[in-house]
C-alpha cells in the first residue's frame, strides 16, 4: 500500500469517516474470511501472500469486531430478513482449510472475548493430516539452496531462486499455474521438484490439521463447523459426479465428527460455477460463501456469499476501512467516475466543447 493511501486510510479511522460508513452499510454484513494465525514469524517467503496473520493483529482486529460490531454466527446472517436494520452492524468471523493454529491461538482469543466463529475444514486433511500442496511448495522454495530451477508446467521455464525476493516472485508466478493442474500431474511435479531443489518434500508442523477431538470441543463451543471440500480440489475441474460425490463425504465426515447438522460450504480456492451450486444443494447445504471481495447482503445469492480477505499484510487501518465498507464505497465512485470520464472521451468532439 502506498504512504499516501495508508495516511488516508487512518485520517478516515480518525475522523470516523469509517464509523460512518459502518451506519450506511448496516443493512449489510461484513464476514471476515482468515487461513490462519503464528505466533512465531514463518519464514517471509513461505507467507509471501500473508495467508498466515501475526496473532497479536489478530487479537486487536478481534477486540475491534468486538467493540464495534455485533459478531453473530454466520446462521444468524444467512437467516436475516433483506433489508432489517441493527443498530450496530453485524458481523461473522471464518477460517478456511482447518489449521491446527486455529484451536491453538485463535480460538483461546475468540472464546474470552465471547465471539463465535466458523471454521471451514477439509475433510481429507482432517482425517489424513496429509500437509496441502502450496504449504509443501512454500516449505520446497523457501528451504532451498539452489540460484534457479527448471519447471514444465506449461512449457519449461527458469525461475530465480537466489534471493528472498527471487522465491516470493517465483511462488507469486508458479503457485496459479500449479492450481491449475490435475492432482495427479501436480503431485508428479512436486516430487520432482523436491529432487531438483535438493530438499525434503515435508511442511513445517505449523501447518498441521486440527484433530477430530479439537473439532468436536470447539463445536461444543459456539464454533460453528462448515465444509471446504473433501480434497481442496477446485470444483471446476471436478465432474458432477465427482462434485457430488465430493461435497457429500465431506458433510457426511463432518457431522459424525460434530454430531449436528453441517450445512455451510466454503468453495475450495473461491471457484465455483452453477455446476457447483446445483451440487451443493442436492448435497443439503443451505449456503457457500466465496472469495469475492465486498460486504453481504442478505438479499443476495446464499450461495455467492461475499467475504473480506484478512491477510498479515493488511494495516490496521486498512483493515477497519474493509470491514466497515468504505473501501468498496470508494472504488465504486471511482470506477463511475472512470465510466463517466470513458463516456466523454467517446463523445463527438463538438458535443464535449459544449460542456464548457
């Protein structure tokens, strides 16, 4: 962000340019989407997207929710009537993926300041623990010693390896174009991979799966359990079949493990299509939320649910500007502004000089 941006952004907490934008965006529901938390700092390259967030922000973006907005299940927001005002705005908390940091750091702060949340877990990492790709890619490029290394993914490639910076960038560029592979030809890649980086294929225990008995105390608890998948495969590259199959499992797990109802989905890597919702709703859940960016309204697709992403690289400031909405506020007057600046530009040349 830039120092002008970030000097803006705390002139607006200041001067409760935010507190008011939270009044008019009332109606609406900011829910918060987080991966995970550390107490001791990962390695920079293996957290270059800020997927994982210092515990000490999060404890202070936590006590602000607390103060200033009314935090609720997320049932609660998918069963407003559109429209229905609160007096103060409210507010759900979720985690994806199902990290083992999530009963060890944030629950501990979630529960002495009375607020619930909702975990989304992946069924396989749950049972299996096996560590996902992109941690065990992090893990590879981080840990190694080599200048560079050649990758086929879509076509052979050098990506820089020598400095800190060289790794993020590389991550930044391969980590998209990993995604987008079959499980089995992805799984192929990262064992060569680890071969010519000269490491260990294996993920630090910071980036370990909850147990089935922390599940099942926080359920307890007031957190509530959704599903992210059985695989963490992206849904658009799954049959219907295998959709079905996929979204079913991963219930079926969840409520034996929690012993109630699991009717909240969270779409693996935010993709989904209307394969997907159709998949979903036969499957028995009520409500998916995405990675689209913006406050929910409850009049909206319970199956497009919108999200604020938290990372460790938001400012605090940054971050109340998001969850009280005026960051959406403010690029919707800008993109009008440039639809109506590209409307005059493609205007006749004598029409423009009127104006004046």
């Amino acid at each position: 962000m830039g120092v002008i941006k970030e000097l803006a952004y705390r002139l607006f907490v200041a001067a409760g340019v935010t507190s008011a934008a939270a009044w008019l965006n009332r109606r609406k529901a900011v829910i918060l989407a987080y991966h995970d938390v550390y107490t001791s700092g990962p390695d920079p390259v293996a957290n270059y997207d800020g997927l994982r967030l210092r515990l000490a922000l999060f404890e202070r973006q936590m006590r602000y929710m607390a103060t200033h907005y009314e935090v609720v299940p997320l049932d609660e927001i998918r069963d407003l009537p559109a429209g229905s005002r609160h007096r103060r705005s409210l507010a759900a908390i979720t985690f994806d993926d199902g990290y083992a940091n999530f009963y060890r750091h944030a629950y501990p702060i979630l529960r002495r300041l009375g607020l619930p949340a909702t975990v989304f877990v992946v069924t396989d990492f749950l049972v299996h623990g096996r560590p996902f790709w992109w941690d065990r890619l992090r893990a590879m490029i981080a840990a190694t010693q080599r200048p560079s290394v050649r990758i086929d993914v879509d076509g052979i490639q050098q990506f820089p390896l020598a400095t800190a910076q060289d790794k993020q960038t590389t991550l930044t560029d391969l980590s998209p174009r990993l995604l987008t592979l079959p499980p089995s030809r992805r799984e192929a890649l990262l064992a060569g991979l680890a071969v010519d980086l000269d490491v260990d294929d294996q993920t630090p225990a910071i980036c370990g799966s909850l147990s089935a008995d922390e599940l099942r105390e926080m359920a307890r608890d007031g957190i509530s359990v959704g599903s992210h998948g059985r695989s963490h495969d992206s849904f658009l590259h799954l049959s219907r079949d295998a959709l079905l199959a996929e979204l079913t499992e991963s219930k079926r797990v969840l409520e034996s493990v929690v012993g109630g109802p699991v009717t909240w989905l969270c779409y693996p890597h935010g993709e989904f299509s209307a394969d997907a919702v159709e998949a979903a709703i036969r499957a028995g859940y009520r409500s998916a939320v995405t990675v689209i960016e913006g406050l929910h309204d409850p009049a909206a697709d319970p199956y497009a649910v919108r999200r604020i992403g938290v990372n460790d690289h938001m400012t605090f400031a940054q971050f109340v500007v998001a969850a009280s909405g005026l960051r959406e506020m403010l690029k919707d007057l800008l993109r009008v502004r440039r639809q109506r600046r590209g409307e005059m530009r493609g205007q006749p040349t004598a029409r423009i000089r009127g104006l004046g």
